[in-house]
C-alpha cells in the first residue's frame, strides 16, 4: 500500500467537501446527545457551504491537504495561520495548527 499526503488542486474541490460533510457525520455520531434536537440536513448544506467557501477562498493563511491510500483519497487535512491578538496568553504573533482532520475507516 502507497500512502502520499498531498496539497489540494482544483480537482479535489468535491473531494474535499465530501470529506468535510463526513467529518462532520463522525462528529455527530459520537456527540448524539448533543446534536439530537437540530435538523441535521440544514447541519449538511451549512457544512457544504462553508467547506466550498474555505477550498474557494485558500489563501497562503489556508493549506487543504488530501491523503491518498493506493491512489484514492482517503482523507484530509485543513491547516490555517492565525494572527494572535493581544490578549493572546502566549504572546502575540502568529500560530498555525490542524483546524480539521478526517480519515475514511478502513
């Protein structure tokens, strides 16, 4: 089995919100109790709708990587830099981190 982690290209746009829209299924599944009084389909087309905004509007502040199994994607990576503020506990500044992480099960 070939594993390769790779930046996004303009192809990998439904790739990429379809994985968002599972992460998102994930997360739900496991915080049932929480999540049970909203109507989970407006959930999916707001997931939808900000996962294109986010693959559209990459900036050198966004990096979507997809992880690809053999080939196929499995999975992704959505990391941002952010500006700290002022009232930033460590400083201010910039900090860049894993805002979002899926993998397809096995």
């Amino acid at each position: 089995m070939k594993v390769k982690i790779r930046k996004a290209v303009e192809n990998d746009k439904n790739t990429f919100v379809n994985f968002a829209i599972k992460l998102s299924e994930f997360s739900r599944q496991n915080h049932s109790i929480i999540s049970k009084y909203d109507n989970y389909s407006l959930v999916v087309e707001a997931v939808r709708a900000k996962a294109e905004k986010t693959f559209v509007n990459r900036d050198k502040n966004t990096l979507i990587l997809i992880a690809e199994l053999d080939n196929k994607p499995v999975g992704y990576a959505l990391g941002r830099i952010y500006e700290e503020d002022a009232a930033a506990e460590n400083g201010t500044g910039t900090m860049g981190l894993f805002d979002e992480l899926y993998i397809n099960e096995m």
